[in-house]
C-alpha cells in the first residue's frame, strides 16, 4: 500500500511540473496562459466631466424645445393627434434613415417575428406620446401635463407588481407618498377637497396625461421582458430600437388621425395662416419633431454611460427644467405660489424614488 501511495505521488508530481513548465513556455514565448483583456486608457476627469456636462445641456435643452415647440404648434395648428404624428415622423426621416444610410449606424436585422415582438411596445408608445401631446394642447396643459406626468414612479410600481409581482422595497416605496401628494397639491393649487380633486382629476389634461403615464410604464415592462438575446440579435441597441418603434409608431398613429381630426378641416386650419404662417408652422413642426427625437435619443446615451441612478435622477431634474423654459418662453402658462410647492413636492419624492429603486433599499 506504502508503494502504492509513492508512486500515486510521484505521478502528481510530474503532471504538476509539466504544467508549470508548459505555462513557462507559453509566458517566455511572450503568449499569457490565462488570456486577459488589457485595461482602457484611462480617461482624464476634466474631460469626461466636460463630456457629461455637454450632454445633460444637450439633452435637458432639447427636451425644453419640444415642450416650447409644442406650444407653438398648439398655437397655429389645433389638431394634437396629427401634431403628434409629425413630430413622431420627423426625427426618423431627417435623423435615423440618414444615419442607416451613411452606414454611421449599423442597419437593424429585424424578421417580421422580432416587428411582432416589438409591436406591443410600438402601441404603447403611439399611445403615450399622443396622449401626451393631447393633453398638452388643452388651455393651460403645458405645466398641468408635467404635474401630472410626474406620478409616473407610482404607476410604474403598481404596473410591475400587477405584472411582473415585483414587489417594491420600503424606502422606494415610501416615497410614491410625496411624489402623490404633490401631484395632487400642485394640480389642486392647494385645495385639497373632494370636489377640487374630483374637478381636476377627471378633466382632458389629467386624463390624457395619466393615461400617457400608463402606456409609456407598460412599454418600460414589455422593453424589460424582450429575451435576453435580442438586441444583439437584431443590432436594436437603445437608440436603433427607439429608431424603429418611431417609425413603427408613426404607421400605427397614422390611420388613427383621420378617426379624430378631418383631413378637409386641416386643410382649412393650414390655408388659413397664410404663406407666412404656414412657413412658420412647418419650421416649428420641424424642430419639434426633432428636438423629440434628439432628446430621447440622448436620454438613451445617458443610460449607457451613466448607469440606472444617474440617468433616473437626471430624469427627475428633467422636469425643473421644463417647467422653467414653459414659465418663459410659453404664454397661457401660470405657475402660482401653491403650484410652484406642489411641484417642489413631488419632484423631491420623484428623485428620492429615483435613488432608492436603483439601489434596491
């Protein structure tokens, strides 16, 4: 037995001096035996801290151009369904298909199975943007439609606890309190009674801006449940698949106009600016629809470079910013003291919301 052990350990001992001296060879050849990947240059602070600051500007100054923009489209053209429909069109005519063209972009690799998958989420996202957009063309919508537009934390956590049983954690739990109750208090301008609450709450604006809230946390949850595998199978990263559910979006709103809005009643509307005018409208249909675009398409790049917390929080600061530029730059838009709080509420609970989802607490 004692013989036995001996030679067991001689032999291990070999076939362990074999592989050092396999992996010798193969470092002395200048060939690593376990293949690692060298590390990226790193990148100076100064110069990702310009780049960061560039495209919060970038993404918060587009984002209030479509609110300005809208506002002026609302103004000179009073038909939000075809509004939306544009403003849906323009990004990916005079932005993706160019791209696509030039080959700065790699070209989607879809199969009439993968537009099924995505069709879902196309609806959801014609639904919510010209829910939106209707919301925002009533009389004094602009800010109201942001108020509103700010319960999105809260419908977003019952849809996924109804859909995907995801239970939220306390913290973020918690604080879908402020955020409800500033909503209510901005909207309500403070009266918070039965009948003020039932007045506001079921009036054009908040309809249309929670039903937007809605359809747009159903597209997040769809997004979330796509397989694993396909956005490297499709070539659909973030920003070619918000490319390909526009365009998709565009096709379904499209029949959807003529339900709601008479193509002779457009006609009328447009011939009735003038050469003028209708040179004007265009112009603002065009920087609308592409600030639309550009933004979400930054808001896309955020999230790849930033990560979940960053890009939630910024999300959240969005909205001061949008209620800056429709208090300056859009008449019809009143901000009074009890609003202005209300605001401060529920964006507080919307970034709090922000910080604890992403960190799981």
């Amino acid at each position: 037995v004692g013989h036995g052990k001996l030679v067991k350990l001689a032999k291990e001992r070999n076939d362990f001096e074999a592989v050092s001296s396999e992996r010798s060879n193969a470092l002395v050849a200048g060939i690593p035996f376990f293949k690692q990947t060298p590390p990226p240059a790193p990148q100076s602070s100064l110069n990702k801290y310009l780049q960061m600051t560039i495209l919060f500007t970038m993404w918060y100054g587009f984002n209030a151009g479509f609110n300005v923009y809208n506002a002026h489209m609302k103004r000179d053209f009073q038909f939000p369904w075809a509004s939306a429909t544009l403003q849906l069109v323009v990004g990916v005519l005079f932005r993706a298909l160019p791209m696509w063209a030039l080959k700065l972009r790699k070209l989607p690799n879809v199969t009439l199975e993968d537009i099924g998958r995505l069709l879902p989420i196309a609806i959801l996202n014609a639904a919510g943007h010209a829910f939106s957009v209707v919301a925002m063309f009533q009389k004094g919508g602009g800010s109201l439609t942001h108020v509103i537009k700010a319960s999105e934390p809260v419908v977003s956590v019952l849809l996924a606890l109804l859909v995907n049983r995801v239970v939220p954690k306390p913290l973020t739990a918690a604080s879908l309190l402020p955020i409800t109750y500033g909503v209510a208090y901005a909207s309500t301008l403070g009266n918070l009674n039965v009948a003020s609450m039932s007045k506001e709450f079921t009036s054009v604006v908040a309809k249309m801006a929670m039903a937007s809230n809605f359809a747009f946390s159903m597209r997040s949850i769809l997004r979330k449940n796509l397989p694993k595998d396909f956005q490297q199978r499709t070539n659909l990263d973030p920003v070619n698949e918000f490319a390909v559910t526009s365009l998709l979006s565009f096709l379904l709103l499209l029949p959807i106009v003529f339900l709601f809005e008479s193509p002779a009643s457009m006609a009328s509307a447009l011939q009735a600016l003038g050469v003028a005018g209708q040179r004007t409208f265009w112009i603002n249909t065009m920087i609308c629809g592409a600030c639309f675009y550009i933004y979400n398409e930054l808001q896309n790049i955020v999230l790849g470079s930033l990560g979940a917390v960053p890009t939630a929080v910024g999300n959240t600061l969005k909205r001061v910013v949008i209620f800056v530029a429709l208090y300056f730059f859009t008449p019809g838009e009143t901000f009074p003291l009890a609003k202005i709080v209300g605001c401060a509420i529920a964006i507080a609970g919307c970034f709090g919301f922000a910080v604890f989802d992403s960190l799981k607490l």
